[in-house]
C-alpha cells in the first residue's frame, strides 16, 4: 500500500466471513479483487480519540482490575467502539462503513489486529449473524469448529488438525448460518496465531507452511485454505489430557448449550436485543450440531499423529 495525500492508506480489497471489505488499514489477508464492498473501513488518522460523545445506551463494555479495556456505545455520533489508548471505531447506522481513528501512539499493526478479530465479530453480532469464539477447519468434507475462550487452546487444536492434512476455514472469529438442513460455516482468517508453547506444532506439517511474527508475540501459521464455505458436523471443545490416549465424548443438548454460552467472542454485551438473538442461535445450533470434548495430550512436545488421531475419533463419533 502507498501513502495517500491525506496521510491514510490507499484501499485493499478483502473477502472475509462473507463479506468484500474495502480498507484502507491493512489486515493480514489475501487481498481480493475490487468489487462492491459490503464493508469499508476508512483510516482517519487526523481525528481526536480523547474526546468522549454523549453516550446514549451501552452495548458491550469490559472492565478487569478497574480497567476499562473497551466499551461499545450508541451515542449522538451514532454506534462507536473505543479501545482506551488504541483506537476508536465509529459505526455508520446502516453498519457498512467503519471509520478508524488511531491513538496517536497507538501500534498501527495492534489496531488491525483489533479490526479483524473484535470490530467483525462486533459487526457481524449486529447484523445478526451467528458468531462462535472458534477456530474452524475441514477434513474430507467435514466442517469441524473448534471453541473456546482465550488459551484454551483453540487454535493449537486446529493448528494439530490442519497438520494432519485439514483446511483452515479460520481463527478466533467464526460465522455460522444456521437453517432448516443444519449449519455451515463461512471462512474468515486466513492464518492461525499460535501462542509460543504451540510453535512447535508447525514441525508436524509435511510442508512447512508460511509463517509470520505478529505484533502481539504470536507466529501467524498459513496453512492450506478451505472453500468458502463447509457444512458444519461437529463443535469440538478442547481439553487438556494428563494421558497419551485422546478421549471423545459427546455433550447432551443441555450440556451442549451451556458450552456454547461459556465461550463467547466478545464479554460484556449488554444489549438485550443481540443477547437474546444470540441465545436463540447457539440453542438451535445445540440441537442439531454435535458438541464434543476432545481430551487429548498436549506439549510441548506434541507428537506426530496425534491430529490423525484426534480426527479418527472424531469422525468416529459423528
């Protein structure tokens, strides 16, 4: 990307989790051909982020140790979502454009990593999608979602899976569309980040995939990608074993649904209207998807097979 004269980027083309984004700040995506954006996401680099609108209902908002580290607002500018210190997000009503103003100090590399993961799950939430705090991949036709919350190890586990020859739909974020034949699922993210404990999952490819550092201290894996879209057949849940055996176990519905609550992408919504239309997506996607634990020994080190493993008893279970 080049410098435009007013100091932002000029726009890149992306398709993520069905949606063509036309951006002006980079996201570590393939880029796609132009064509009419379903999204955009402008660069205002200019603009004050200390100034605080007149905040006329909350959506979403997280506090830890007295921290406030981000809260989503309707105000009189309209929808914005601040990361105090980071950036803010202003949100247009119809939720097709997305202006982005930078702290002035903030890492341009962290407000992109901000606006692939918290900024889509936040938009696709409101325009009603079904969104899983998931890593996803495909193996044989399969559509596996592997959830979670932070450091449960979701994307090792798909990471393992994709190892053992699976196709990363994506991480972190994951659309789900639900109808009357089941669920699919819809790629995002083109590349898995991997916690340094997991880097030595990467040895376990017969090809090397790319690799990438990420500002946040992760390694960003590429491997093979899957369609655009797959029927979802499973929700893996996954735990860590104190034995060399890997164990399946399918959840009751109730169960299932309890699980699925536990995890979401984005804590703290306060929003009656997304709260309750995301309970209704999670308790139709309990009955009639399966959720599984899958106990397995993790590392390092991890050993070789143990995503061929994994994906035998799973497939075994469905």
């Amino acid at each position: 990307m080049t410098q435009s004269s007013r100091g932002t980027q000029h726009p890149s083309y992306y398709h993520m989790h069905g949606l063509t984004i036309m951006s002006e700040l980079a996201l570590q995506e393939p880029t796609c051909r132009r064509s009419a954006p379903d999204l955009k996401l402008i660069l205002d680099a200019g603009s004050r982020t200390d100034s605080t609108p007149i905040e006329l209902e909350t959506l979403a908002e997280l506090i830890i140790d007295d921290r406030l580290l981000y809260r989503a607002s309707r105000s009189e500018e309209g929808t914005t979502v601040d990361f105090p210190g980071s950036c803010r997000f202003s949100i247009d009503d119809e939720l097709r454009s997305v202006r982005c103003r930078p702290d002035p100090n903030a890492d341009r590399r962290f407000v992109s990593v901000l606006a692939a993961g918290y900024l889509m799950a936040f938009l696709l939430a409101l325009r009603g999608a079904c969104v899983l705090h998931a890593s996803a991949v495909v193996s044989q036709g399969r559509g596996l979602a592997v959830v979670g919350s932070a450091g449960m190890g979701k994307s090792s586990c798909a990471a393992l899976l994709c190892a053992a020859g699976a196709e990363l739909i994506t991480d972190d974020v994951l659309r789900v569309e639900i109808d009357d034949d089941g669920a699919s699922i819809v790629r995002g993210s083109s590349h898995l980040r991997l916690r340094p404990p997991a880097w030595s999952i990467v040895d376990l490819f017969e090809e090397t995939p790319d690799t990438d550092e990420t500002v946040d201290g992760r390694l960003a894996v590429f491997p093979a990608r899957a369609a655009e879209t797959a029927p979802l057949n499973a929700v893996i849940v996954p735990r860590r074993g104190s034995t060399d055996d890997v164990v399946v176990e399918r959840l009751t519905e109730a169960e299932a649904l309890w699980t699925l609550v536990r995890f979401p992408r984005i804590y703290g919504w306060r929003s009656e209207e997304v709260l309750r239309r995301g309970f209704l997506q999670l308790h139709e996607l309990a009955q009639r998807i399966p959720v599984l634990t899958v106990q397995m020994p993790w590392g390092p080190p991890f050993h070789q097979g143990l995503g061929r493993r994994a994906l035998a008893k799973i497939v075994n279970e469905l």
